[in-house]
C-alpha cells in the first residue's frame, strides 16, 4: 500500500532503526517511534527494511496470532523473512546461533516445508488440502527467534511483523519423507536448554495443524505481492513453544524418530 508522506517517512524511519540495530548486534531500548496501526501498515515497515537489508530472502516463518490480538484484518497468523545467510544446515554438530544481547531471544522447534513448484501468482486464497497438494518437502527445523528489542512479543504482532517477525535464522535438520501420507500426531518434537526439558508437542500444537499454516504463508505472499517460489522455505510455527535463550546456552532439539538439531547462542554482530 502506498502511504501518507508522514507515513512513509514514519515507516522509513522505523526500518531503518531495527536494520541497523540488527547490523550493529545493539539492543533497542523501545519501538523506536509510532506503532503501526494495522498489520499492512506493519508488512510496509518490513518490506522497506527487507529492502535495506542486503541479503535475499530465502523464505518466512509463520507465526500465531492469539484472537484477543488480532486485527481488522481476520488474519490468524503472521509473516517474517528468512534471509540466505542466517539459514544453517544442521544435519550435524553444534551450530552457533547469533541472540541479540539486552534485546529478545528465544529458540522455536519447527516443522519446515521446502516448496518443489511455483506457487500460482494470482491465487490469493488457499485452503489446507490446496497447501498440501502443492509438491513440496518436510524438515526438521529450529527458528531462532531474535530481535534489539526485547520487549517485542510482549507489544505484540504490529511490532514483530515490523522487525522480520522476530526472527534472526532458521537451522534446517533432515528431511521427514512422505509428510503427507503421515499422521501428523506421529510428528513429535521437543526442546531442551542446558539439558533441562522446557517445552513438548509436535506438528498437532500448531492450531489447524501443519497444513493451516502452510496455507497462510501461501495466501498472505501472494496477497503481499511475494508469491511464493519453488525453492522457497516456510517455517510452520513453533512446536514446543517459545524458549529463552541467552548467550553460553546449549539447546536440543528431538524430532523423535527424524533426528536432532542441537545449537549454542553467541552474541549477534
């Protein structure tokens, strides 16, 4: 959407504020200016900070939207970029994961889909069983769920769309073959800091289940004007829920029966 000028320019200054505050690894000490009113207005804060950011986007993760924080929008769910060089492979060994120190940091068990077609461009609406017939592939996964400010879930959606949706990388595990002929209560994960269990579940703590959320990914891109691309990764939403973690911490991730993804958090910048 094209905005006002003390908009744009408020939108502008926003972007700006978090991107370089992501290149620098500082912390933000509040949102730095005006809350966007509406979640449009928060996706054209993020589209001008992608912009900003030199670096292309490999794909997004979903996040959940609770009812009481919703907007005249009806959308159940959000967006953030994933950008090529915070994507890590961790089929193997301890990865190191950038936190923002004094901001917001937390690890997310995730189930993600790795898209193997073109979305269709003009399909703006998508229904589960549409989502799943789309080819695609299944991974283990874990966001790294980051942000300067560390206040940002707490200020809620308008505010984690404008800084990337709170994300700050995506580990990318094994694959889970044939996710669509499973039963999704077979899609286990947990989470562990330190050694110590902090959060259980699995694909069936996502509301509506895995499908539901690939199924928003695919409609609010294309309703963005972003449809989706073959090659491209959606991060489904988090699994175990949403874990703390601070610098010198160890976290593990079980995907029992597809493997584990362990990682270690490091200061940002």
């Amino acid at each position: 959407m094209e905005l006002p000028p003390q908009q744009a320019e408020q939108a502008e200054s926003i972007a700006r504020a978090f991107t370089d505050a992501r290149r620098a690894g500082a912390a933000l000490p509040g949102f730095p200016g005006e809350i966007p009113p509406t979640l449009v207005h928060s996706y054209g804060v993020q589209d001008l900070a992608i912009a900003r950011w030199e670096d292309s986007v490999v794909g997004w993760k979903v996040g959940y939207i609770a009812a009481e924080r919703r907007d005249e929008s009806g959308d159940d769910r959000l967006l953030g970029p994933i950008f090529k060089n915070r994507l890590k492979d961790a089929t193997g060994g301890t990865v190191d994961i950038p936190v923002f120190v004094g901001g917001f940091a937390a690890v997310e068990a995730e189930y993600v889909l790795e898209l193997l077609e073109d979305a269709p461009a003009d399909q703006l609406e998508w229904t589960p069983e549409q989502a799943e017939a789309l080819p695609s592939r299944l991974y283990i996964g874990v966001e790294v769920a980051s942000s300067p400010l560390a206040t940002i879930n707490e200020l809620g959606p308008l505010v984690v769309v404008s800084d990337f949706g709170n994300n700050n990388g995506l580990l990318l595990g094994p694959e889970i073959t044939d996710w669509t002929g499973r039963d999704e209560t077979a899609l286990r994960a947990e989470t562990l800091i330190d050694g110590e269990v902090v959060g259980t579940g699995g694909a069936t703590r996502l509301p509506g289940g895995l499908r539901t959320a690939i199924a928003f990914a695919l409609g609010r891109s294309a309703r963005r004007g972003r449809p989706l691309k073959r090659g491209d990764l959606i991060a489904t939403g988090n699994a175990t829920g949403i874990h703390d973690i601070a610098v010198g911490q160890e976290a593990l991730v079980r995907f029992p029966g597809f493997g584990d993804i362990a990682c270690r958090a490091v200061p940002a910048g």
